[in-house]
C-alpha cells in the first residue's frame, strides 16, 4: 500500500515557465512533508519542507503548498531552469511518532527543462 | 558541519556472494541513521533505521541485515545476495526522528 504517491512519472516544462510537482498522500497522521531533488548516482538532497501547520512555505523559487483536506501538496519551481533537470521525491513523516521513524518517499518525478 | 560517508560508490558482485556497505557520519553524536534502496523505476524504500548503537529496526523482510557497531557507524550485509538485491542503496542520518534526512551519495549495486 503506497501512502505516498506520485503519479506522474515525469514531466516536461520550458525554460523560464512554472513547473508544478503533485503529490498525494493516505496515511492521515502525516503532519510533516518534504521534498527532495536527485540527480543520477548521487543521493538526494533535501529542497524544501511544511508542517501541518502551515499551508504554504517558500524559499526562493521554491514553493510548497498544502491542502491537508485534500492529502495533497504541490512543489512550484518558478522560473524553471536547466539545472532543476532532476528527480524529484515527496516525502512524508508523522513527527508525532504514529509509524516508522524514517521518512515514507513517493516514486519520484523527473522533471525535465526544455530550453 | 555534519557530514556522511558512504562506499564503495559502485559494486558489481556475483549471486551468492556477501555483502558490505559501510557508512559514516561525521560533525555529530547519536545520530539516527538509515539504509534504504532505490530500485529500478521505484522510489525510496526504507531498509533499516537505528536510534543508537546495536538498536536495528527492520522495515521490509529480506536477505539483508544491518548492524551499528559504534555511535556513528552503521553497516549493510549479506550472506548472499539475490538478484533482486540489485539498486541504489543509501545512506542517511537525522538528527530528530521523523524529520529531515541527510542523504549519502549512494552505492549502485549490481548482482549478476
């Protein structure tokens, strides 16, 4: 049972425009979402994150948004650039401490900028 | 500032033969750390995770064990590997539980 889903394997955005990152979730004692980029052979690193607290986080071009009624949050990278080119995860975590103490990971997307 | 080691980066090893991936973790004490795995066109799975030295919890049955001989030490083992043990394997440590992870650069496992 994934309880964390990405459905799109990938997506393909032009230089300079949105590009836009879904993610879904199950599993309602999730209250702390991250997202994470990797490129090929080398391990992810960590982007961006939002507590349930909150609906909306940003840092730079980076923007994290949640609607817990819904279980989804979206990754906005504006303007997109050739360097975003990577996978990328969402993951999640119940800080409270109701599952596994590592961070449960969707599939991934691969976003790719087109110049 | 915190950092993780992780090696071999790539291993191609023959069906049967064990297994050994080390990790390290430099800059703090009494880290949680982590081993998952990332196989062909699937996300990251959660292999093992330790809370302090000799603590293992196993997240999925498999042919694989983990141990954490020392506070910043944690290790990944086979007696004998299964081609479907062929992926990425990472390393990762956290400072609080359940949140953020700090990823190693990874080892690309090949059985054949």
């Amino acid at each position: 049972d994934q309880q964390v889903k990405q459905n799109s394997p990938s997506l393909s955005v032009q230089e300079g425009r949105i590009s836009i990152l879904n993610c879904d979730y199950t599993n309602s004692m999730f209250d702390y979402f991250l997202w994470y980029k990797k490129y090929p052979a080398e391990g992810p690193t960590f982007l961006i994150s939002i507590s349930s607290i909150k609906d909306k986080n940003e840092d730079g071009r980076f923007t994290v948004f949640l609607n817990k009624s819904a279980k989804h949050l979206s990754l906005h990278i504006v303007p997109s650039q050739p360097g975003d080119s990577a996978v990328y995860f969402c993951a999640a975590s119940p800080t409270s401490g109701g599952g596994a103490d590592g961070l449960t990971f969707g599939k991934g997307t691969h976003l790719i900028i087109q110049p | 500032s915190q950092t993780i080691h992780q090696w071999p980066a790539t291993l191609v090893q023959p069906v049967g033969s064990p297994l050994s991936l080390e990790c390290t973790v430099e800059g703090t004490s009494n880290p949680n750390l982590y081993w998952y795995r990332q196989a062909a066109g699937r996300g990251l799975q959660l292999l093992f995770y330790s809370v302090g030295i000799g603590q293992i919890s196993s997240e999925v049955p498999q042919n694989l064990s983990a141990s954490r001989p020392q506070d910043r030490q944690f290790i990944l083992s086979s007696k004998k590997l299964l081609l479907s043990d062929s992926g990425f394997y990472l390393c990762a440590w956290s400072a609080i539980r359940g949140e953020k992870l700090f990823f190693g650069s990874g080892t690309q496992l090949s059985v054949l």
